[in-house]
C-alpha cells in the first residue's frame, strides 16, 4: 500500500456539483453513436433462430446481389482467416477432478448454434437497412437439435449436451469445507432451517445499447477501435492477442462517453469482433449498433443461481454450522466472469457479516442453451448475501426471535478484526452492530406498529424487509497506473485506464487531484478510455475510487515531488529548502517562488509529467444494513415498496452525493430483481422477455423516498486514502430487503417462501393458495 504523507489532502467528504452534467445534459457528450458516419459500411449480425442446431448450410447468393451489399462474412469465413475464440478463464476443474470443459465461443457459429440469437453470418452494407434487409435473404439449413435452459434440467440424467465433451453439462465445480463435519453438525443442532432459492436471471439495462465502430489507417495500417468497455486495455489486448492475432501496438482503442455499464460492458463480445475483423480484411470503417433486443438476445445476462441452502443453529440462534448447494447458470458459453462468479465470488462473501465457523458449499456452473451469463452489478455477492438473509428471517420466524436479535448475535464483533472468514478472506474493519442500530433510529423502527395498523385498516398488508450485507470489491488486480501531466497552459491533465460509465469519476477525481495540489477544480481535465494514453487495469468490481482514487493521489504526491526538484535548480536552492503550497514553489523563509506551470512552460511541450500507481494492500469490504416497508393489496397482489432506510459504510466517502447517488442506483436495480425483472425462456430455449414489453424493469413510480446515511465509523485500512468500493452495494441489499419485506407481510397467511421476482400474479396466487389451504 501507498504512504501518503499526513498532510496530503484529498477533498474527502465534500460534494461539488458533478463536473460531467453540463457536457452530458446539453447533448455534449461523445458516445459511439455520435460519430458521423463519413463513408462507414454498417455491420449487421444474422442471429439463429433456434436455440440448438446443426448448419448443415448457409446460402448467401441472393443476399450477395442485393443492393448495397458489400461482404457477406460466416462462421467458416472466419475458421479460414484463423480468427480466433473469445477467450475465458480456464483455471477450474469438473467434479471429478478432470479439466473444465466449454466450447469454444466463435465469432460468429460455426457448424453448429449454442443458443437462440447466436451470430451466424454478418452482412456488410453502404446503409444499416440494407445490411438488415440484405440478411434477411441469408438462406441458413438447419438440423434442429433438443436444447435444455433450466440448469437443473441440464445436470438430470438424459438431458441434451450442450456440448459433447461435458455430456452432463457441467463446466466446473468447486467445495469449500468439510462437509462430513457440517454433517455432524446439522445432526445434532438444535434449530435447522432449510430454502430452497432461485436468483433469477437478469438483463442488464444501461441506457445505451452496445456499438462499435472499427476503422484502419491506410498509411500505418494501425486499426482503431470504438467501443464500450469499462476495461479498455484488456479490451484491445483480447482483440490483439486472442481475435486478429497481431501486436498490441498495432491497435488504439478508444472509449468515449458510456451510457450504463453495470459490468455488462466489461470485456468484448463478438460483435466487437467481428467490426474490427471487417475493417481490417475489407480496409474499411466499419461500424455496428445494436438495438434493445441485441442486448437481450445476444448479450450477457446476469445471476441465474439456483441453490438450496440450510443453517443449523442453537438455542440462542447462534450458527453452528452453513450448507449450501448451487448451481449457477452459464448459458451456452462461458463468459471471461461466467465462471468466477458462482465459484468463486459468491463463496467469498457467502458467510456475509457474521461469525459463521462451520461451512460447506458445493457449486456447478452448468450449460445451458441460453445466452451466455456475465457480469452484472454486485456479480456473484448479490446472490450469496440473498441466500443468507433469506435464511436468517427464516430463522428467526421458525425459532421465534426478532430480526434484529438473531443478527446481533451473530454478528462479526469490532474486536475480531482483523476477521477471516470461513473460506478465508480478511474483512479488515466494520461495525456491523452500529450500522443495524443506526438503521434502526432512521427508519422508525418502534413506529412500523402504527403504521401497519393504518394500513390494515385500508385493506392492505403491510411488512417490513431487514438485510445486513457485505461486499467485496477491487477485483483481482490490487494497483493502477496513472499519468499526471501539469501543462504549460496552466491546466493539470490525469489519464486514467479506469472508465467512467456514469459514476462520475471525472468529478471525484478532479477534487482529489484539485485538493491535492490546491488549485482550482476546474482546471483538471480527466482523460480516460485511450489505449494510447491511459493504460490501467479498468473499472470492474467497484475499484476505481479506492484503487484508481489512491494512483490519482499518489501521482499528486509524484509532481510535486519532481516541481521542487525543478524548482531547486530555477531558483538555485536546495530541495529540502522548496516549499510546495497550492500551486507555488517557494524558497523557505524568502520571497523567491515560482509556479507549478511556469515549470511546466519551462519543460517545453509536454509540460510537467508523471507516472504513477497506486497500490492497496487487498480488496475493501463495503457493507451496511438496508430496511423497508412494503405495502401489498392482497386483492391484485401488487407490492409498492413505501419506506427505505439504508445506513452504508463506504469508509472515508471521497464525495457523498456521488456515493449516495450509487446507493439510489444500485437500490432501483435491487428492487427491479425483487419484484420486476425476469429473462424468462420456453422449454424450446426462445427468449421470450426480449424487449421491454414483456421484460419489466422499475419506472420511476416504483421507488420510495430512500434515505440513504453514509458511516464512516470504519475507515478502510487497506488503502491510504480509507474508502471501500460503493458501486454495487443497494444491488446487493435490496433483494433480500425487498423479499423479506414482502413474506414478512405475507407471514400471517403461512407464506413462508416465494421465489423473486415477486410479480402481483406471483403474489396474488400465493395468497390465493394460502386461504383455499
């Protein structure tokens, strides 16, 4: 970890107005689709309209005469120009200890089709519609095969192999703990508790869909690619290494504005591919957009994990022992995430905030054939925190204990920090106890008697939803490289290889580094998302503020190191005796001082620069506790969540509003997967929620006022600057919240459990049942 000196400032705590608005809000910014076309063939993708098939053919010549019509590219186009496979990590084994087992994902199908919407031909065109009219004459054979979509369909004995070399279709496994001991444990305990739970799938739904725009320079041969991706070099490095098989230098990839990521846009997808395999075979640009439904068809999805989980308790409710079996879907193809995420991720946090000393958790990713699941916000955590919460109400239901109680008594106690959890990673600080005695204040705990009384005068049922949570962030790559360049136009200019996406990294970064050095914010520029420019690991896993925050403050604390010795030389002093005070160089104890872009004029050019990486000691563990309430009409079964309080420790909040603007975000998104989204296939593996008519995502009419308080009780101590990662924490608290919230209305009916999303005619049913029984 960086030392910082103790006098380094970093503009904590305070909230200027969000320097990207204006540019963002008057139709400023610079996304994909905001370059002029200037001469640009257009890409469109030929999806399969089966979910399993043999191409037994593929007849492009009456697309090839259409008009406009330039390239007609297929899955054995691409096998010939040795194009290669999207790559994933292969570090796990199958339950019986042989090696992991996928196909290899093409760029577009070649032989055979893993999932309804699957490339198969792509159709360059002078127009968009006449690519799309000229794909439509594409004459695709098809053998068509059985197909399987539910994982636990997948793994029964008989089912069709999504592919032959893993005939039970599962990837990889993993087993943590000792599960004879848990056994033993669950034998003799006093109280158990069993759920059987399902974290359905989701589309991830940033405001803008993918695009991509390819183009070559005739004279360097050096490809440019314009893309959305939140990790911009390993973006470029798998189109250099894995896709076009050329050096990394030879390609510049360059992000823009980015309109939503929420981990979806986190590495290449095909399409990607594809354009810059287009451009540099035909030497043309080349660019692609997709619209809604290419983002649901033929993008990653997010969670799918069905698992049955069981806690043994004592007397008091304290946990002896936790068991748990999952299955987490990968759809058809593995993702570089979509084996990370249930294998690994989710066991991470599992255990969640309280002292569990017994565990045993067996996870399959399984195939399905469905789209492929990736990252999305939270990836892995949300689903593991879900499974806990839901099981401590349970719980406390089954033994007869308040909410809170069974939680505090299992709760990670201050003194235990530094905590190693069952599967062995180190929570370094939190105050879980506080953060649910903070929640209770502000949430009016003592008051939910009166006004459930209210309600039931109404007619309505009325609950109340309790999570505590943790979350883990940083992902694997604990530094980041940035460049700090103070320019002889009196302007200080940071590149950074994170990506912003709407989190507003140019206004956190711009107060630290303005604070920093003690000048004025706005004469800080952020540069991101150029290859050429800005290398770093990205923005994945809630890590660019306290990963890329601590290389922005580290790179201040460089320049004003190399600006004394500068300034020893101008002035004829020795450095020990230049003082650095909010953009001066000063001679100690004279008058003698000279700016800090006076020496950068001096330098020439290039100015005054800097490399510079910040490095934290491990991940931070972000948590808190979210309450609700939730009011139901049991004569439609429709829920409208009234009330929510959340107490979050994001550590030291480098910028509040833009912190509690990440809860509100994050918050939305977890009331969505409780009570609205759902990807749902037919058993044929048709994608039937494929636009927003029948894929319901929460309008603004669904949210409560939240009340969002930041504690800050438990600085992070695993980098200098103190902050945890925020960016997927209300993703991760809200379901549960949500969900126990709604059973906790439920419960005078018996309705013990329900599987989300908790849709009215879900609940309409449920209650339905529950007075015929």
């Amino acid at each position: 970890m960086n030392i910082l000196p103790a006098n380094l400032r970093f503009g904590a705590g305070l909230s200027p107005k969000r320097l990207e608005d204006q540019r963002l809000l008057t139709g400023q910014g610079h996304f994909i689709d905001d370059k002029p076309e200037d001469g640009a063939l257009w890409l469109h993708v030929l999806r399969s309209p089966h979910a399993h098939a043999k191409i037994t053919g593929v007849n492009i010549e009456a697309a090839s005469a259409m008009p406009g019509v330039q390239a007609i590219l297929t899955g054995a186009d691409l096998v010939a120009d040795d194009v290669g496979t999207l790559p994933t990590l292969n570090i796990f084994k199958r339950p019986d200890g042989s090696a992991m087992q996928f196909p290899p994902r093409r760029l577009l199908a070649h032989e055979i089709v893993r999932f309804a919407g699957e490339g198969v031909a792509a159709v360059i065109a002078t127009s968009r519609i006449q690519a799309q009219l000229a794909a439509e004459a594409i004459a695709v054979d098809y053998e068509v095969l059985p197909a399987v979509v539910d994982p636990r369909a997948a793994i029964a004995e008989g089912a069709p192999a999504v592919w032959e070399q893993a005939p039970d279709n599962i990837a990889a496994s993993m087993s943590y703990g000792d599960a004879g001991k848990i056994a033993a444990i669950f034998a003799s305990a006093k109280h158990t508790v069993s759920l059987d739970i399902v974290s359905q799938r989701l589309v991830p739904s940033a405001m803008e869909p993918r695009s991509t725009i390819a183009e070559v320079d005739k004279k360097t041969g050096r490809l440019t690619v314009y893309v959305q991706s939140q990790t911009p070099m390993a973006t470029r490095d798998i189109i250099a290494d894995a896709i076009l098989k050329r050096p990394k230098e030879s390609i510049r990839l360059v992000v823009g504005d980015i309109g939503g990521g929420f981990g979806q846009k986190t590495s290449l997808y095909p399409e990607d591919g594809i354009v810059a395999y287009a451009a540099v075979k035909l030497g043309k640009t080349i660019r692609w957009r997709g619209d809604r439904t290419d983002d649901f068809v033929g993008g990653t999805h997010g969670r799918d994990l069905t698992s049955t989980a069981e806690l043994a308790l004592d007397a008091k409710g304290r946990i002896q022992a936790y068991r748990v079996t999952s299955l987490g879907g990968t759809g058809a193809y593995l993702s570089g995430t979509g084996v990370i995420i249930p294998l690994v991720l989710g066991p991470f946090v599992q255990t969640s905030v309280y002292d569990v000393p017994n565990v045993h958790y067996e996870v399959k990713a399984v195939m399905t054939n469905t789209a492929p699941v990736g990252a999305y916000r939270g990836a892995g955590r949300p689903e593991a925190v879900f499974i806990m919460e839901r099981l401590l109400d349970a719980a406390a239901r089954q033994i007869g204990m308040d909410p809170r109680a069974i939680r505090k008594v299992n709760y990670i106690k201050p003194a235990q920090f530094p905590y190693t959890n069952a599967v062995g990673q180190v929570y370094d600080s939190g105050a879980f106890a506080h953060m649910l005695q903070r929640a209770s204040e502000l949430s009016d705990w003592d008051g939910f008697a009166a006004r459930k009384k209210e309600a039931k005068k109404r007619g309505m049922l009325y609950g109340r939803g309790l999570t505590s949570y943790i979350e883990w962030t940083g992902g694997r790559n604990h530094t980041e490289k940035v460049t700090l360049t103070a320019t002889p136009h009196g302007r200080v200019i940071l590149y950074s290889g994170t990506m912003a996406m709407g989190q507003g990294l140019q206004t956190a970064y711009s107060q630290m580094v303005a604070a920093s050095l003690g000048i004025d914010i706005n004469s800080i520029d952020v540069v991101q998302g150029d290859t050429d420019v800005a290398l770093g690991f990205g923005s994945v896993g809630s890590r660019s503020l306290f990963v890329g925050g601590t290389a922005a403050v580290v790179s201040t604390q460089d320049l004003i190191k190399k600006a004394r010795e500068k300034a020893s030389n101008m002035m004829e002093a020795a450095v020990e005796d230049i003082e650095y005070v909010d953009g001066f160089l000063t001679v100690v104890g004279t008058d003698k001082r000279v700016s800090l872009f006076e020496i950068a004029k001096a330098e020439g050019g290039a100015g005054l620069s800097v490399d510079s990486t910040g490095e934290v000691d491990a991940p931070s563990w972000p948590n808190g506790t979210h309450i609700c309430e939730v009011e139901i009409d049991p004569e439609t079964g429709i829920t409208n969540v009234v009330r929510y309080t959340t107490v979050d420790d994001v550590g030291v909040a480098v910028n509040p509003m833009l912190v509690t603007g990440q809860i509100h975000g994050g918050v939305a998104q977890g009331i969505g997967q409780a009570l609205f989204e759902n990807v749902h296939y037919d058993e044929d593996g048709q994608l039937i929620t494929a636009t927003y008519q029948d894929y319901c995502i929460p309008r603004a009419t669904d949210m409560p006022p939240l009340n969002v308080t930041l504690d800050g009780s438990a600085p992070c101590v695993t980098n200098p600057i103190g902050a945890k990662g925020c960016g997927e924490s209300g993703a991760i608290g809200g379901p549960p919240c949500v969900v126990n919230g709604v059973l906790d209305a439920l419960a005078p009916y018996g309705i013990t459990q329900l599987n989300t999303p908790l849709s009215p005619v879900k609940v309409w049913e449920a209650i339905r049942n529950a007075k015929a029984a």
